[in-house]
C-alpha cells in the first residue's frame, strides 16, 4: 500500500512549464508555478526558487471522495514525531513529499498507522 520512489525530487518556483519531465504542477493564485521533479531534470529549467532533498511517498489505494480524515491521520502521526510533509491529491491516489533524512522514519511510523 506504501510506494517510495528511488528518485530524489525538488519542489520548483518557474515561470513557465518550459520541457521540464515533472510530476505534478500547481498554479497559485498569483499565477506563480511550482512543479514537483525529479532532482535530475532541475537541468531542464530556469527557476526562481528550489527546495531539494524530497522523497514522494504514494499510498496505492483508491480512496473514495467521501473519506474523512486519512491525510490527517497521516500528517498528525508524522508530525507527532517532527516530520514535516508536502501532500499531493490526485484522483486517485494521494501522495506526500518527506524529506530524504527522514523518509525511512516516515515509512516506519506510516507501516503502523495505515496498513
């Protein structure tokens, strides 16, 4: 139920999509962009601001829209133990970004409270 990715993402302020391979996109308000992408495609881009060093954690399962709570049980358990996230909802699936120092922690705690 608990993917980590191998690969190491950054968190991206841009001012366009450009040719970037990136996993997520967000427009802010004020128009600014930010993309979630692997750390090896930052070469692909001109960008304002990066914060480096995410691993993205994806729950494989499908969750009906009507679910209350699962994000807060997740976040609450993590914070619970000083691990900040960056969450990601898809249709589908949901997704978090830990920082690589603390993703085998965030498993750890995740494997107890999810499965």
């Amino acid at each position: 139920m608990i993917e980590v990715h191998e690969e190491v993402f950054a968190v991206v302020n841009v001012g366009s999509l450009g040719n970037a391979d990136f996993f997520a996109a967000v427009r802010d308000a004020d128009g600014k962009l930010t993309l979630i992408l692997p750390e090896k495609h930052l070469k692909d881009l001109e960008f304002s601001e990066v914060e480096k060093g995410f691993r993205l954690i994806t729950f494989r399962t499908k969750l009906p829209f009507d679910t209350v709570g699962f994000i807060a049980k997740v976040s609450s358990a993590l914070a619970r133990e000083g691990i900040p996230i960056l969450v990601l909802s898809s249709f589908s699936t949901d997704h978090i970004l830990v920082r690589n120092e603390h993703v085998e922690r965030a498993v750890e705690i995740l494997e107890k409270v999810v499965l």
